[in-house]
C-alpha cells in the first residue's frame, strides 16, 4: 500500500558574512527543492559566520512547533570561521551520524579525498532535525538530491525522517 506524502515545514539556514538572500545559490537550491517537493519553506535566513548567532537562531527554530526541519549551508569546512558544528553541539538531542558518512560517501565520488575536509553533519534537537551542509551549491545539490530529498519523504520505503516524526514528537524519552 502507498503511505500518502505529507509535507513537513523546512527552515533554511545559510551561515555567510558575504551572501545575500539574492546572491544565496545554496540556500535558495534549498528552498526550491524542499518546495518543489512539496514541503513548506517556515523560514530563510541569513546569518554571519559566528557561533553565538548561528546558534541563536538554531535554537529560535528548534524551540518552534511550526518548524519540522532546519537545514543550514556553510560553516562546515575546517577553516576558523567554518563553526556550524560548533554552533549546533550543544542543542543536540541525538547525534545522526550516517548522514555525514552518507554524505561523504558520495561526494568522494565527485571530488575524491577532499571530502574528508567536510563535516557535514546531522543531528536531533529536541523534536527538530538539523541536517548542516556545505556551503558550496555542488554540495548542497548532493545532499539535497540524493538524501534529504527522499528521507524527508514519507513515501520512501523502508523508512525516512517524516514517519518518525509523530513518534519524535509525542513519545516521551527513555531518559531517568
């Protein structure tokens, strides 16, 4: 039997000092393809390479019902400003860490062994998913297309992110 799909609500987050909503390729890939799937986009922002306020914002939309997903761009490279990860640490729930490798994993097949300069990364946080990508759009489009887009769809079998969620959100933790 086909599960129906069911739209999920996607905040998009590109970490940049120099980027514009206009001249933001990533997070506007993001946008369209989490659209053009069906989900509704909550939120786009932009924010500058900065800890404090890459996790303000990450912790405004984690704190909000109305916002299923998160998924940020930049700040995953291993630079001094590139602190995405950082950022993100302190609000995870439960580390995903087959996203990253996944994520890896094919992109070797596109650049080699200069993937291992990415931490692209996954993460729970509280009842909100937070997929980090690169900042580069050749990246995003990886991650996107062969990952988010189909694990963030209900209809993929055996299993995705969208038929956890009510299970997520409403089961109380095996914590003490």
């Amino acid at each position: 039997m086909e599960r129906e799909f069911i739209p999920i609500q996607v905040a998009v987050l590109t970490v940049s000092d120099s980027r514009t909503l206009e001249t933001d390729t990533s997070g506007r890939y993001i946008a369209d393809a989490m659209a053009r799937a069906g989900h509704t986009i909550a939120a786009h922002v932009i924010v500058k390479d900065s800890e404090i306020l890459i996790r303000a914002q990450l912790a405004q939309w984690i704190a909000d019902p109305g916002v299923d997903v998160v998924i940020a761009t930049g700040g995953t490279g291993v630079t001094p400003r590139d602190v995405t990860p950082e950022a993100l640490a302190p609000l995870v729930t439960k580390h995903i860490p087959g996203f990253g490798e996944l994520f890896r994993q094919l992109s070797y097949a596109e650049i080699g062994a200069a993937t291992i300069q990415s931490r692209a990364d996954a993460a729970l946080c509280g009842s909100t998913y937070v997929f980090l990508l690169p900042g580069s759009t050749n990246g995003v489009k990886l991650g996107v297309d062969k990952i988010l887009v189909s694990q963030l769809d209900h209809r993929t079998r055996p299993c995705n992110f969208v038929m956890l969620l009510p299970r997520i959100k409403n089961e109380p933790t095996g914590r003490a």
